[in-house]
C-alpha cells in the first residue's frame, strides 16, 4: 500500500489482466459460434485482438524461458562460489581442517 512508484506496475496489471479477460470471453463466443448474433460488432477486427494475444504469449513465453534460464545460472554460481570459499580455509583461522 505504499509503494508509490509503483503505480506504473499496477496500471500495467490491470491492463494485462483486462485484455486477457476481454480475449477469453471473444474466444468463448467465437467457438460457441455467437458472434453471428451480434451484427454490431465488426469482427473482422477482433482478428487482430487474437493475434496481439498470440504475440503476447510468444513473448511471455521467451521471457519465462529466460528467466529459468537466469535463475539456473546464477544458483550455478552461488555453487561454485559456496564450494570455493568453504576449500579457503588457510585465510580463515578460525576454520580447522579436519582432513588433517
């Protein structure tokens, strides 16, 4: 609650969360075949509504796989990292070895 900059974020959510329920429920009435009682609406646009969506799973998708990708490297490291400090023990008096 108070985070203000923030505000960025949950215009971006709202936005996110708005499209996605406004495609499921074109989705809906396109399998259902109801688009063809409502002659109002010129759905030859809402073609382009399906195909921003498809954009915007792509994307998500490449950016999740990124992300694994990042995580996995980076606990990697901290790996590496943990088992090269825990073999310094000669800087550190305060550690025995207990292999001598």
């Amino acid at each position: 609650m108070e985070c203000s900059p923030c505000e960025g974020l949950y215009f971006f959510e709202f936005v996110s969360c708005s499209a996605f329920v406004v495609t499921g429920v074109l989705l809906i009435l396109f399998s259902l075949n109801l688009h063809m009682r409502i002659p109002q609406i010129n759905w030859n646009l809402t073609i382009f509504g399906f195909l921003a969506t498809a954009v915007y799973a792509v994307n998500t998708f490449l950016a999740v796989q990124k992300w694994r990708v990042s995580i996995h490297q980076q606990s990697a490291s901290d790996y590496i990292r943990a088992r090269t400090e825990s073999r310094d023990v000669d800087g550190r008096p305060e550690i025995q070895r207990l292999d001598t």
